[in-house]
C-alpha cells in the first residue's frame, strides 16, 4: 500500500521529551515500511523516520505555537493533502483541521485515530459530522464509550518498542509520577498518596506552558520537599531509568485519559502502576496483576505497601503480550487493508 502518515509541524517524530501522539506515529510509520508499505511521513524536518519524510516547514514550531498560533499548521495540511493522489490511504493524526480538509475529497480513504478525548467541549459535534465520512479510530474502549453516537472504525491500543524500555526486576522504594503538570493528570494527587503512605516521589513531568507553569506555582511547588521532587522534563534514557527502579508508578488523573503511555511504559520495565479507576486504566492496570486501581488516595496510600506482592515478570508479560508497536502496527494494516477492500 502507498499509505501517508500526517502528524502536525509542531514536534519531531519522535519529539525529543514530552509527544505521546508523536511517539505513537514514529512506530507506525516505522513499522509500516517494515512490512514493506510505500509510507511518506508528513511532519517536521527533524523527524527521525524509515519512512519519506516531507515537510513544509524548515523548522519545528514547538508546543507554544500550537497554544498561540494554532492556523499554522493550515498551510502544511494543505499542503499534505495536495498530494492525495499519491496514497491509498490518508492516516491523519491532527485535529480536527486535517480531516476536515480530506473530508472533501471523497474518492479518498481516510484514517484518524483520535488521540483526544471527544467527549469534552465542543469537539463531540465536530468528530461525529467527520465520522460520516472518517475513518474514526479509538485507542480504547474507554474512549469510544465516551462516545457511543460517533460511528468509530475500529478500537486499536497505542503501542510502544519494548527494546527500549529494558526489564528490571529488582526495584528501590520511590513512587514515580510521569506525565504533565497540570489539574488532570492529577500530580497533586500523586504527592497526596506518596505523603500518606511515607514514600519519596519524583516528578517528571512537561512543564512548559503558562497555564502549567501557573498551576505548578500555586499547587506543587509549595509541596515540593526532601521526599517530593520535581526532576523536570527528562530524556527518554532517565526516563526509562526512572521507571525501571521505581517501586511503583502513579497514575492519579481525575479525567477519562483515552489512554495512558505512561502507564504502558512503566509495565514494560516491570514495574506496576497504582491508577485512579477511571478511563483507559481500567483496561491498562490489571488489578492485583500488574497494579491497582483505586479512586480513593487514603486507599491508594494503602496499597502502595502491597506493591510487592505484585511480580515485576507479569507486567513485563502484559505489556510484551498487549501494548507492544508490532501489535499495534498489524491491527492499523489489517483496517487498512479491510476499509480499502469494502
């Protein structure tokens, strides 16, 4: 198949720290050459990709355009989608303006996985007029619950290269919160369960934006002692360093998270993750496995003294069984192949 791959200008494929969409389209794009598809990778100039790499701009635009100059991405879509003719199929990762222009070509067949949560503000009415004519994929059940008018293709789990995230089995005793600094991802929360149950937790977390920036002033900073740490935005060799020694990793949002990288991350170097009961983790944390699910923090703090019961072998397991990028890259084939055949 001659298949294109869209990603916005805004970061690298892969980005360089924070990028979970961008992490999940360089394995696709990756994984689809290695099947022996013609893919041609739309996106900034210093993505790292097996695929043709094409891009409109000379430079990545970075998170902040994203927040204030959002019409930038305009011309790069347009100029993505004037190529259309070349491809069988249009996997587009941007929303919602890259589907909205393929959504009039109608001899094209369009992909987009849906790496938001439709569900929230006025996007729900946006993502059912282009499900007529997109092919909507979810990245869990979860997800496409939160949505049950939205005519969705297929439900397929993000997936990530197990070679780099290296098993370890013997751990040391911090909590580890990784992901954004902001209300719903919940690291206030984090370091409320860490506190009770008398852990030390580390923060590393993306904290670029003012909103942030705002929240980590007012909220976390002011709890940030010798237990409680804020590292910054790490690499990925100290991330996967973090994760693989940590005794647990906490996912304490207090939204529906479509999904959850981190949380398959930390499975994948064995170490089990204690989550709040809501969202993706229901179907990412097997409960008494390879962590514990829990909507109460007093009891989550409870739980974090039962985390070695839990073997660092099975979570190894799941995340090899489940989340790995072949999986994920075979099931975005076979849609492929069966919505080109129908």
């Amino acid at each position: 198949m001659r298949i294109a791959q869209i990603a916005g200008p805004w970061l690298a494929v892969p980005p360089a720290g924070y990028g979970g969409s961008e992490t999940m389209v360089a394995h696709l794009a990756d994984g689809l050459v290695e099947r022996g598809h013609d893919v041609t990778l739309f996106a900034a100039p210093n993505s790292v990709t097996r695929a043709r790499l094409h891009s409109f701009y000379d430079r990545e635009l970075g998170l902040r355009a994203l927040v204030e100059h959002s019409m930038l991405q305009i011309p790069a879509l347009l100029d993505a989608y004037s190529h259309h003719r070349e491809f069988d199929v249009v996997h587009d990762h941007t929303f919602p303006t890259g589907p909205m222009i393929g959504f009039h070509i109608p001899e094209l067949l369009i992909v987009h996985t849906m790496h938001g949560a439709p569900q929230y503000g006025d996007s729900l009415s946006t993502y059912e007029m282009l499900g007529r004519r997109v092919r909507m994929v979810a990245i869990s059940e979860s997800q496409r619950r939160s949505a049950p008018s939205m005519q969705i293709a297929a439900t397929i789990h993000n997936g990530i290269d197990l070679a780099r995230f290296p098993y370890r089995s013997e751990k040391q005793d911090y909590l580890l919160f990784v992901g954004r600094i902001c209300p719903e991802k919940g690291v206030d929360l984090a370091i409320e369960v860490a506190e009770a149950a008398g852990r030390e937790l580390r923060i590393a977390a993306k904290l670029r934006e003012p909103a942030e920036l705002e929240y980590f002033a007012e909220v976390v900073q002011p709890r940030l002692s010798s237990s409680i740490s804020y590292l910054g935005e790490v690499g990925h060799a100290e991330r996967v360093e973090l994760f693989g020694n940590a005794a647990a990793t906490l996912a304490t949002g207090r939204w529906d998270e479509p999904f959850g990288l981190a949380m398959v991350e930390s499975l994948a170097c064995g170490t089990p993750v204690l989550a709040t009961d809501r969202g993706a983790a229901t179907e990412i944390v097997e409960h008494g496995v390879t962590g514990f699910r829990c909507n109460d923090t007093k009891q989550l703090a409870r739980l974090v003294e039962r985390v070695g019961e839990l073997a660092p072998e099975a979570c190894r397991r799941v995340a090899t069984e489940r989340f790995s990028h072949h999986r994920m890259v075979a099931d975005y084939e076979a849609l492929y192949l069966r919505e080109l055949a129908g």
